[in-house]
C-alpha cells in the first residue's frame, strides 16, 4: 500500500543525484516511469522525477516478485522503488545522463498511481497543438524544459526579492479588490453582493498604492504582484499578469535607474548565470525613434533609419520630393548584403509594411560602382543617388529601403521592416541580452479619436521641471520623468518620478482635460493624500512575464506561466470562465443581458 | 527646488541612525516634522522618517535665512535637512530616543511639500475611530507601530520563502481568474468580456491548482498568495486575505507536519526572535472536543471541561439526569479561584454562553469544607456533592458551571465560557506562543439543512486508510488524515493528504452526495488528473494575516494588512466597491438588477 511504503521508506535521492559515488549503496527512488523496456528477462524503466532521469532494473534473480510485476508498468505510471546502486554493465554507460554510470538493481517497488496513456508522450513536441498542451497542462509540465522553465522563474523571484530586501525595500501587499479608475485599458470588474449594483475592480497595477505606500512614509516599497487588464489579447499578452513592482521616496530618475540595474543584474545572474553590462547605455526618446522607429528598439543590430529627405529634395521623383517638401520623413535602411533577397521577397516586405500603414516600399539593389537595380532609379539622377549610397554607406550587394510619409508613420513601418528584416537574415542572437534605457518621453501624446491629449504612462507622472510652464500653451512639447527598460526589443519594465505635489498634479489633470470634479470622484483620495506632505517619489514595474521569457529563451511568455490562458483569455484546463449558478447572480443583483 | 535638492544632496543617514559616533559630521536627513517647537531664538523640528526621530536645530546664527523660513514649518511637513551633527548641550540628552545624545544644527533645508493639519494626530491612538484611520490609512499608517506591523510581516514573509527555498520548494504563481467551484463560502465572481454570460471565479485558495502541480510533477510548492471568500464578515475575517500556500509529494502526514514546524518556526524566529518550541504537542480532534470544547484549543490555561454524566446519572437533579441518561453530555469547568464573580457576572455569563446554544448554566460557588452555594445545591446529596468535588478538583473558593445537552452543543458553550473566563481574568499571556496540532478531524459532518453529508475541511482530503471501507455506509466514523495548527486559541493553518487514487476519490464524492454528472461537471479536470500518475500528496496553508497580527501583539488582522477592508468589505480611502459606467457593464454582457 503507498501510505505504508511511504511511512516505512523515505526516500532518499532524486533521480538526477547517483553516481559511482552511491555504488553498493541502497536507496529509494521515486517518480514517473519515462520508459519501459523489457530485454529477454530484464526489465529496464528510466526513473523520472523533477531533477532527472535514472535506469532502474528488475531482474529475476534480485528483485524476486517485483521482477514479474514489473511487467505492468506503463509510461507515466507513478511509482517507488528501494534497491542498490550498481556501475552499469561494461559499454552501456550513457554519456547523455547526468546517472548515465549507473542503474539501480530494484528489490521492492510500489506504483503509487497507474496511468491512462497521455494524451502525447513527453518528448514529442511536434504535433502536439497549444490547446491540447493547455488542457493537460499537468502532463506538459513534467517535461524537463518545462520544469526546468518553472525554476528559473523561482530562481528569478528569489533573485528580485533578495536584492531588494538587501535595499532596504518593504514587500507590501495592496488590495485586489479595488475600486475602478478607467484609464488606458478596461478593468475587470467584481460585483459586490453586500452593495449591490456596486462593483469593485482588480488593479491593472498597484500605482495608486504605491504612491500611497511613499505618502505612508513607507519609503521602499516592493511586490511581485498579479496585475489585470482585459484587453483584447493581441500577440503575447495575458489577461493576468506579473509585475515586479516598486516606489521609492526621496529619489530622482538617476536613483531609480541605478536601482533597477542593480535588480535586473541580479535577475539575470539568477536565471542565466551570466553578468549583465552595466552602465545600462540610455537613448532619449527622440533618439529611439529617429534611428530605430520604435520606442522599444533591438539595438543588438544596425539597420539604423537614415534621414535621407534633405538629398531627396530635389530629386526628380515627386513622391519623396513633395514629402519632403511638406516636412515629412524621408528615410532609409540599409538592407546591408541582403542581395539575396528575391522580387518575391521584396513583394512579402512590401506588404508586411502594409500592415503597419505603409503605402508602398520603394527598393533598390546596389550593384558594382554603386549601380542602383531598382523601379525607381530612373528618377535619381547620378549625383543624388552617389549621395545617397554616401549617406547610408550603400555597397555592392546592399538592398536600400526607403520609406517616405508623415514622421510617426515612416518611423513605425521602417522600424518593423528592420525587425522583420533581422528576423529574416537571424541577424539577432536570442542568447544575447542587449539591455538600453528609453528616457524623455513624451508626457502626453495626441489621442485623434477622443481628440484630446491622453497620458503616454499615466497621469501621475511628473513632467520634467523645465517643461512644467509648456503644460498649459504647449502640452506636446513637455517630455516626462519617464523611463522604459528594453531587452532585446521588447519593453520589460517602465516607470517614473511621480508628481507629488497636488498643484502639479492639478495641472497635469487639466491638462488631460481631466476636469475637477472628475478628477476628485476617479482620483481625489490620492489628490487628497497627496496634501499631507507626501515625498517626492519614483518608481518602476518589471514586466516579470516577459522578462523571464527573454531569459528562458522563450519566444512566448506561456512557456514561463504555470497555468496561462488562451488568446480568447480562456484556460482549457479548468473551462475558466463558465456558467455560474442563478442563485450566484441573483444574490449579486445582476442579471445576463439577454442579447449575449 | 525639490528637484534640485535631491539631484544634489543625497540623504546620507536615517533618522534612527546618528549618535555620538557621528560627532562633527554633515548629514543629510529627509522625513517629516513630528513637532516643531519654538524656543526663543530657536527652533526644534523633531524630524521623523521610518526608522525613527532626530532632533534637528535652526539657528540665527548657523542657519542663516533657514532660521525664519523654519517658523513656516508644521506637522507632517515633508522635508530635507542638511546641517552638522553636535552633541546635545549638557542636561538635555533624551534617554527614550535612539539618537536622544545629539542633534543636527541646519544649515540649509527645503520643504518638499507642506501638509494640511492632519484629521489626527500621530501619537493620538484614543478618540481616533477605525473608519478614519482607514479612510486616512496613509497618515495611520506614519505612526511607528503600525510601520512595526508592516515590517514585522515583510520579515515574516522573508523568513517563510527562505526556509521553503532551502526545502526544496518551487514557487509557482496559480491564477487569479479561474473557473467557480462553489463549496463551502461563496466565490467572488468577475463577468468575462470575451464570452459574455461566462464568469471566472476569484480563488478561495490555490487548492485544485497545487493538486495540479503535484501532478505535473513538480513534487514541492509554495505561494504566499491572496485568496477570496465573499463571505459575511464575522469576527475578524476580511474578504481578500493571505495563505502561505504549500504542497509536497510523496509524503505523509509526518512529513507535512514536520516541514510546517520548522517553517513556522523560522517565522516566529524572525517576527519576534523567538525560539518556537518544537516538537509541537498534537491532541486529536475528539480529546480537543473533550477536553476544550473546541476544535482550535488555546492550551495556555487550563479550565478543562470535565464529564460529570457518570455521577450526575443518578443524582436527584432530573435536568443532568435525563441528559446522562438520554446519552447526553453533561460536563463541569472549575473556575479556579473565581470566587469574586458576583451575581451579575453569573448572569452575565449565562446570557454570554446562551449565544452559543446553552438554555442555562448551572454554577456552583465552593465554600470551606467543600459545601455548594448555588441555586442547585438542594438538588445534590452530600455523596453526590464530594465525588463532582473530586472530580473537578474542588476548593474554597472555586466557581464550577455546568452544561447539559447534547454533546456538540455543551462543547461549544462551554468551550466558549473557558475563552470568557480566562479572558476576564486574564489567564493568558499575548506573549507566549502556544502551538499545538489537532488531527484525526472527521471527515464528513452532517449538514441538517441540506440533509447531507458535506465535507469538513474539502472533498480532496483523504480518508485514514483504516477507516476507508466505513466510507459508504457509516460516513460520519471515517477520520480524514486532516491536521490543523493552532496558535492560541486561533487556527493558523491547516492542510491534510490529499486523495490521490480516481476511484477513491469517486468513493468520497459518492458519500459526499455529488453525483457523477455534478463531479465532472465541477472537478473533471481534477478526477482526469488523477487518472495520469497523480502522485501520494499533501499538504498545508498558514493563515499568514492571523498568524502575523498573533505575532505583532495585535487583536485584528485589520492591523497588519497596509490596506484592510471594512466589516461591510468596503474600502473608506478609495470607496471601493463603488459605482462603474454603464459603458463597462454592457460591454460585459450583464446589468444590474432594478430591485437592489
């Protein structure tokens, strides 16, 4: 019986632990059955559990019953076995185990648990779909590279919290029932059965109390926290997701940013055993999108946007000239050595770009002495295009990519075909981790559609001092205190020195066109906090999902999540969300809206 | 400017920190004005930050234009000081202060954002009601104590990761927005967007999701995560709280309890620097019900509750004799020493236990020699008198109450009369820490509204094996192989081995009342677990709230949770729950219902 066996028999090494070290010793194992083979009257299982695999044997002769028994096992059976460590066999070492040197002889043995056969065998990948994955989430994650996913999470984890208790920070705990303040993407809302027709929401971050927390005088705060958004999930998005989170009172940007280096430092020596390159370099804003079009740029490659509109000008062709002339972007990228790249590529290219709003996407294939191969040299005359292979440094077998149109709409195209364009020559190495600062941000940015300035971060953030009198003339013009942190491409932490001054932040609603009373009933418990000598304070959240991902070499950050949901944020596992009884929502005082 | 200040003056010293060690130094200090006292010619800010309070001087002669912008100074100002570190003038040291020896003479200051007059005064606790330090938790929350709670349980926190890291343990984040399984307290419910009509359930805990991890294989779990019960808040209940969540593979009840023990008391250690007494005393659940009338016994005191039926069965009282004789309790705790009850006490109690089910209590004052005083005495022979004098230990002196009825009923009232007694005569000491376990709970207990079965713990918990076969036709005999860990008086944890076999589990769903339909329904994905190698299990949650506040010296868990909610569930700082728009709710799919 397994409460007896497992009363009288600890066990005593995992199956990732024995070596020649262990030989004649006795031990008990415990775990899955990977494998079995039965060779004449040898029976061989390959012992799995959490930190490896180990060959155990059962022979007539040694294991007496237990060897007839053996028969029965099947893959994934659960089950212990007590035997002795022996060296194996002359030439049957396995070089690819850490145990390949030894087996362990069984005399007893016990299976805990039989097994169905899995829905697919652990080693097989291919063909085996997401969802499938998903609903036997407990089969996926007994493989290695899942578990193994799992710890460096934890280790992750530990790595963040242990530096910054060494910091002097405060895990604090906020409230998950919160109250709804829409800003940026929908809350998801829980009805209240106590107040009925009330509603609380789950946060989207902990930045209201966070900011509390510095006007508490806590000083440094931190939390790895769950945050919620329910956005219609585009690309690697949850609806539930991780921040490590945190605010420190009496500090400027410098402060933060050295701070955070020293936290992700740690995070990244945790998980990948490696040393992270710091200084941190930094790119302003402005920077980011003038070279690389997109404000979380890769910059483990060039293929850098070059202004070209000052040549184009006055060149014949009319697109790029009036363009220029309106005071739009011309630009280009330098495709270097890609000369392989076929009519048929070109075409993929040009619609790919499409997707990202650009209306064509003029080439040209440099050839020996610089010869333009292109639909549009026609329109260059010789000086414009010897000054243009000058300006993006064009040599035999460079493609050029010219992208010509309003400043915000070439930056995002180009910056995209750069993306795609390393993707396609794997110009990126996913085992370099290149880390810049984005800093300089806009503060505010134009929403066309509600038309009126909306927060490029949130509403708290503080406008750098020297712009703070362009707040009411000129709000475009006033950068913010803001930060991001980039990796590899993708944003993995942003953040900023908070307004805590109540007048500042007054102004900040105005500006937003935030008027008074709305901005007392959304936020005037933090306006009001904000009048009793709150500190001056900053802080910053490490998308923690991502950040793993990255580290773990994982292209989605579902491989990092134990139990993620869907794109269509549903887990199929549990059948989350579903029906729920009539008397749950009578007692909540909602009804389902018959239309749905 | 603020701005400037900090970018060129960074704070070098708490202000808990500087003695007379740092004599002659130039210190940067940054916090907030406790008291401002005006002396003449000086001023004195007492200026505190989270780590406690320095005396800081403004001078004519030192301070310059500091001197008289310091008038300007109140109460809860935020602000920056620079100035030098000088030994406090011969007779004005302050012994009750850390940096009581010296003080700082300023030579330049900012004011980082002044303060309104606080709706309280830090240092007043008295005439301050809970809603407004709830509503002004960010004030309430400058007072050094309640910055003590909240560092006490970040320690606590720490102690408990580190401990299980060093176990082997993995933690892993389960979600937050998952599928309702309602049993036992209601879910909180959150209407999904994308499947309008659908709901997800906030966690009650992460129980079915850590069974899954050990499924997965992942052999030890920990979480210190937030769990949901929208229940009506009795006592000290709120309606998010914190379990320190775990769960092992391949153990037994032994293994559990041992690994708590040692997790708890590297807790204790680290909250109070305590040393916990190990190993903790076990009772089980039926010597608990016995001796204390409760399942969660404070053992501090004694007051045990002793049976009397076997003497009180043929005495002339007819109230305890048909009781004795119907097979009813009938049991006595000896107020030791409580002669100084009055009358009006007497009545007192008797209403206070007639809350917990007792149609009266019978009490007897012990004179000289051992003779009755009571209102039942004449019902008693002499013979009668001396053997429930024996039994109960009897002295002058003495006050002795009664219960008759059935069993459970006695137990409680009286179980509860022992908690009134030693408080009112304060038998305990908050500062002792008295742990013990309570195992072999029942598995079942009979739910008379329902007219069935329920589950006393959850529906996963194992059966004692050697009870396994009474499971279908005596239920209400079967032990579970549950423990809880009680601390006080209080439960602080509890877990059990959970069912790992299908077909067992079917037995326990089965005497449970739960249909096939209805278990697939709501734990198919659980029982289809089982089915793959599901591993023996177990494990435990500390109920982390309670167990801290315990820790602090604190009598509610609203004391050391940074933000708690009201007994209504509702939050006075941000007025969560609260009203949405009706844009959200029809982007939901649902609508409140017209009657609430």
């Amino acid at each position: 019986m397994a409460e007896q066996f497992i009363a009288d028999l600890k066990r005593t090494h995992s199956c990732g632990q024995l070596g020649l070290g262990e030989e004649g010793r006795e031990v008990v194992l415990m775990g899955w059955c990977q494998r079995r083979r039965d060779h004449g009257g040898l029976i061989f299982v390959d012992l799995r559990d959490r930190e490896g695999l180990t060959q155990v044997v059962f022979n007539p002769e040694d294991s007496g019953g237990a060897h007839s028994e053996a028969h029965g096992i099947r893959a994934e059976y659960c089950l212990a076995v007590r035997g002795q460590v022996r060296r194996r066999p002359e030439g049957q070492d396995n070089p690819k185990l850490a145990t390949g040197q030894i087996e362990v002889v069984v005399s007893q043995f016990e299976i805990f648990n039989p097994s169905l056969t899995p829905p697919f065998m652990l080693e097989e990948w291919i063909n085996v779909g997401e969802t499938v994955r998903l609903k036997y989430r407990y089969l996926d994650l007994r493989r290695p590279e899942m578990f193994s996913n799992l710890k460096l999470r934890h280790n992750a984890a530990q790595a963040a919290r242990g530096y910054l208790n060494g910091q002097g920070f405060l895990e604090v705990e906020t409230p998950f029932l919160t109250r709804s303040t829409p800003e940026g993407a929908r809350d998801y809302l829980v009805p209240s059965r106590v107040q009925p027709g009330n509603f609380y929401a789950l946060p989207q971050s902990p930045q209201l109390f966070k900011q509390l927390l510095m006007v508490s005088g806590v000083e440094r705060y931190y939390q790895i926290v769950r945050c919620f958004r329910d956005e219609d999930l585009r690309a690697d998005r949850q609806p539930e997701f991780t921040q490590v989170d945190l605010e420190m009172s009496f500090v400027d940007e410098e402060d933060v940013m050295a701070l955070t280096e020293g936290l992700v430092a740690s995070i990244v020596k945790a998980a990948t055993g490696k040393e992270m390159r710091r200084p941190v370099p930094r790119l302003t804003y402005d920077e980011a999108m003038e070279r690389f079009g997109l404000d979380a740029p890769d910059v483990r490659f060039g293929l850098e946007l070059i202004d070209v509109a000052p040549i184009v000008a006055d060149a014949d062709f009319k697109v790029f000239r009036q363009v220029a002339e309106k005071g739009g972007a011309v630009k280009a990228v330098n495709g270097k050595g890609m000369a392989s790249l076929s009519r048929k590529d070109l075409d993929d290219l040009t619609a790919y770009v499409a997707n990202y709003g650009a209306k064509g996407l003029a080439w040209v294939k440099v050839k020996a002495g610089g010869e333009w191969q292109s639909p549009i040299a026609k329109f260059f005359s010789q000086g414009h295009m010897e000054r243009i292979n000058q300006a993006v440094n064009a040599e035999e077998g460079d493609v050029l990519f010219f992208g010509a149109d309003q400043p915000g709409v070439v930056a995002e195209y180009l910056g995209r075909l750069r993306l795609e364009l390393a993707r396609r020559f794997q110009l990126t190495d996913p085992a370099e981790l290149s880390f810049c600062w984005v800093t300089h941000f806009p503060l505010l940015e134009w929403d066309p559609e509600a038309k009126r300035w909306a927060a490029k971060h949130h509403p708290f953030t503080a406008p750098r001092p020297e712009d703070l009198d362009k707040l009411a003339g000129d709000p475009g013009a006033v950068k913010a205190r803001a930060y991001d942190l980039v990796l590899n491409g993708s944003e993995v932490g942003g953040g900023s020195i908070r307004i805590h001054r109540p007048d500042v932040q007054e102004l900040a609603f105005k500006a937003l066109n935030i008027g008074q009373e709305e901005a007392a009933e959304k936020f005037g418990f933090l306006l009001e906090a904000l009048t009793f000598g709150a500190p001056p304070h900053g802080g910053l959240a490490l998308g923690f999902d991502r950040l793993v991902a990255i580290l773990a070499g994982e292209p989605s950050i579902r491989e990092v999540i134990a139990f993620p949901k869907t794109q269509k944020a549903a887990c199929p596992l549990t059948a989350a969300p579903g029906r729920v009884d009539q008397t749950q929502l009578l007692e909540l005082g909602i009804r389902v809206d018959k239309k749905s």
